[in-house]
C-alpha cells in the first residue's frame, strides 16, 4: 500500500514538509559518498528555510501539552490499555523536556557559522558551488567520509528535538483518523464533510495500481482525482474505478 497525506492548514504542511526533509536529512548523512553528504547539507539549508518562518518550538510545546491533557483524561477508561497510555506519555513528556531545553532560533549555530553560510549563500546560483567557486568546500568533501560525517551530525544534533517533536506530533494526528473505505466511479471522488473537521486527510490505496490521487479540500468538500502518467504525455484521468481508504485526521 502507498499513503498520500495531505495537509489541510499552513500548520500541517509546515510539519509535513519538515518531516520529509529531516527524513532526506538523515538518509544522506548515514550515507558515506561526497555526493550524499552535499545533499544532506543542502537539505539542512531546506530546513533551516522552512523553519524560520513559524514559531516551531512553541507550537510543539503547546500541542504536546494538550495532547498530554486529553491523554491523561483517559486513564480510566477499561477500553484503554494502561501500558500503552504510560508509554505514549512518557514518550510525550521526554520529547516535551528535550524541545523546552533548546535556546534561540532553530539553527542559529548554522546562521552564526561564517563558512556555513557563504556555502549556502552560493546554492541559489546554478552551479555555485564548483571546486573553483568553493575551494574550502571541496576540500572539506575530499575528506575522510568519518570526518564529514562527524561534521554533519553536529551541525544537525541542535535541531533533533525539533525533529522528534514533530514526528510525534505528526504520530498522534495520524492515530487521530478514522478510516472508510471507497470507490470512485472513473477516477472521480467527491464527499462533503457536513460540519467534520479535519487537519490531514489521508488516501491509501494499492500500489499496484497505475495512479495517484490529486487531492483539493476545504471546510465543505473533499474531491480526489486519480490521475495516470501517460508515458511522455501530460498526467491524465485514470478511468479505473480506483478502491481507497480514506482516512480523516484531527486532534
């Protein structure tokens, strides 16, 4: 099965977007090639994007103690496994303590490195970063693999919480769906939400199938168009009547 999750509010999106690119972030880190290690850089410079423009710290803070609220209402509950409810809260008052120790702007060591950031000033030119643009950092990618590595690891360590407070975030909002099954009629989905809210909605169907859903939404409406890659033509409606899950998600 393949899942699409598509963000409903400016919040979501933001946490989606920084997901994927700590996700890149760390793949390439781990990896050993000059190569990789530029695009786990260059993917740390996304994210130092992405992050400034929202007050990430303290959204996290507030959702992870609303989320521990709602849990702890729970603990009564015979439907509730104890066990379960302890250890998803404990895992959210550990991440809670690691993002209330971070101090300043996320990333602001990277800002305040010199070298850093006239690296990063010549990656929106095409081609800025050339050896002979750049002797010092094609130096630094012609060293050992470990030392590279090392390098990374601490450039990106500072901005880790951040990381595993959004993914726990994310985490509780995926658990929050419930999930109905349908079927198009030639591609085409429409459902009203009639007063429901949803931050995320989710679409999971079987890869095997020659398509993926294009998703638009607002406060009334759902439409999903599943849509084939024609070879070297322009995207087209796929006519299959497609079988998904739908899944609707919201704290």
């Amino acid at each position: 099965m393949i899942i699409y999750d598509y963000p409903l509010n400016e919040r979501v999106r933001t946490l989606l977007r920084l997901e994927d690119l700590f996700a890149k972030a760390e793949f390439f880190t781990a990896r050993s090639d000059a190569l990789d290690h530029h695009t786990a850089l260059l993917t740390m410079f996304e994210i130092l994007e992405v992050a400034c423009r929202a007050d990430l710290k303290t959204d996290l803070l507030q959702e992870l103690e609303r989320q521990k609220q709602i849990l702890e209402t729970l603990r009564h509950n015979p439907a509730i496994s104890v066990q379960a409810l302890d250890e998803i809260l404990d895992d959210i008052e550990g991440t809670w303590a690691r993002l209330h120790e971070l101090s300043g702007k996320l990333g602001q060591h990277v800002r305040d490195n010199e070298w850093l950031m006239s690296i990063k000033q010549r990656t929106g030119i095409p081609g800025g970063v050339c050896e002979f643009d750049l002797p010092s950092y094609h130096f630094w990618l012609s060293m050992e693999e470990s030392g590279r590595r090392a390098d990374l690891k601490n450039w990106l360590a500072p901005m880790l919480p951040i990381n595993d407070g959004l993914r726990l975030v994310l985490k509780l909002l995926r658990d929050s769906g419930k999930t109905s099954r349908h079927k198009t009629q030639q591609g085409a989905f429409q459902q009203m939400l009639a007063g429901r809210v949803a931050q995320m909605i989710r679409v999971t169907l079987d890869r095997k199938l020659p398509c993926f859903p294009e998703i638009s939404a607002n406060k009334y409406a759902i439409n999903i168009r599943f849509t084939t890659l024609g070879g070297t033509q322009k995207p087209r409606i796929c006519d299959l009547d497609v079988e998904f899950d739908l899944t609707l998600c919201n704290f």
